[in-house]
C-alpha cells in the first residue's frame, strides 16, 4: 500500500477515541506531554496542586451530600491552538443535561490567576486541544475548565451525583490531580442506549481520560473513606471542550469600476 494512502492504526488518543469514545493516558505519558508544550518544574507541580486546597465550597449541590469545592474558569481556544481566558459568568446547565442541579444560573468562583498562570495549566490546555483537533481539525473552542475537589465521608461523596450522564459538549478531558485517603472513584462508560462499553478509574496523579461526550455517557461512582478518622477526599481537573460556531462568511465589497460610465453593448 502506498505510504499516502496508509491508515494510522496506532493506540493513539485520538485513534482510540475515534474508536470507542473514550482514552486514558497513563501519568508518565502526561507529565512528558504536558513538559513538551509548557516547560514545569517541581515547584510548578506542587503550587498547581496547592492550588486546591484553597477552593470555596460549592453550596448549590441538590443532592445534600457531603460539600464538594469547585472553581471555574472559561477559554477560547482558536484553530491553531490560540489560547485565550474570556471574562468570567456565572455557569448555566440545562436540565436536559443536569437533571439534579440543571435549569438555572449558578455563580461558581474563578480559578486563581496564579493557577491559570501556572505551566501545567496551560499544558493542559495545549495537550488537550491537540487532542480535540486531531479529532475535529480547524475548530475554534469554548473550553470549560473546572477544578473540583469532592469530599467522602461515611456515607460516600458523589463525584457524579447526577449520575450516568452527558455534558452537553463535544469532548471532555478529566484529569486526577490527587486523592488521599478514599476508596471508590470508578469511571463506567455507556453508550447512547445506555450499555456499559467499559470502565476505568484514575489512580495515579495526573493520569487522565477523555471522552466523546456526543457519543457516550459517563458515570462515575461514590468514593468512601479507607479511615473514616481521616480526612478523604479526591482532587479533579475537569476540560469541557464546546464548538464555536464559525462566524458566516460576510461578502466582499465590490470595488468601484474604473469604467463605470463605460456603455456595455449587449450583442443580439
């Protein structure tokens, strides 16, 4: 077979998201990644997980579980890989696609500017929207990015609380920055009629999945605390990836003609 007209078969993320819907990427592969687009050191690792530990509590959960932290922050990612922090709004979700806590407007902190700052934040950005173009080239992006800190106590924390669900957008990056002390967390993935394709669960700091939240559910199930004495809890990085639609192409205006008194003679 020619070498144009090969097919790429590698396990890459795009390959098996295309595949499936859904990839994980191991945290060796991304710590390696994320150093190639946005050079880090140590000490950006370790304020970038600092980062949440000084979250405000979510107070508009309708699901009266233990109190998770969130805060939010809102980018345009252009066809080339642009990257840009759009003014921060309050957070709107459809019913739709949020029965819990959907249908209204909910006012969610930003992310700290030192975060966004941060190499690793924009690595993560960068790599995932090499990701999303592999999949979707010369799109331009509205990116969600939220970091969530979900607490267990005795009777669990819900990282899903509404349960097996889709975002509403094209593609979803999730990312486990830490966990300590829980047990629990597994990610299950369904397809649209609701049957399970498989099932993963992010371990490791930094190691990642992402999905093709137009082609499947996810769900993620409640973790518990290993000790109970102890505090539990597990930090995520979430990237929620939205099409912008392309502005319509306006039409050119016509330069005035050098001949405009010219008379034209239509032949018969």
């Amino acid at each position: 077979m020619p070498a144009d007209d090969a097919v790429d078969v590698r396990p890459t993320p795009q390959n098996l998201v295309a595949a499936r819907g859904f990839a994980t990427l191991d945290s060796a592969g991304i710590l390696k990644a994320l150093c190639t687009i946005r050079p880090y050191t140590g000490r950006d690792v370790e304020t970038f997980c600092a980062s949440w530990e000084s979250m405000p509590p979510d107070t508009d959960m309708a699901d009266g579980g233990p109190p998770r932290r969130r805060r939010h922050a809102v980018y345009r990612v252009a066809p080339g890989g642009a990257i840009e922090r759009l003014h921060h709004r309050p957070r709107v979700r459809t019913i739709d696609h949020d029965p819990l806590n959907g249908g209204g407007v909910r006012h969610v902190e930003p992310i700290a500017d030192a975060t966004n700052a941060n190499p690793l934040m924009q690595g993560f950005l960068g790599l995932a929207d090499q990701i999303v173009c592999g999949l979707s080239p010369w799109t331009a992006w509205r990116v969600d990015a939220y970091q969530f800190r979900i607490t267990a106590s005795a009777n669990g924390g819900k990282p899903t609380p509404e349960g097996a669900h889709r975002d509403g957008v094209a593609y979803v990056l999730m990312a486990l920055i830490d966990q300590r002390n829980v047990r629990g967390g597994e990610t299950t993935i369904y397809d649209l009629s609701r049957n399970p394709l498989g099932s993963l669960n992010l371990k490791s700091p930094f190691e990642t999945a992402i999905i093709d939240d137009e082609r499947v559910y996810h769900g993620v199930s409640p973790i518990h605390a290993c000790d109970p004495g102890q505090a539990a809890y597990r930090d995520v990085l979430v990237l929620a990836f939205r099409r912008i639609p392309a502005e319509p192409r306006r039409p050119r205006p016509r330069k005035a003609s050098k001949n405009k008194d010219r008379i034209l003679w239509r032949t018969i």
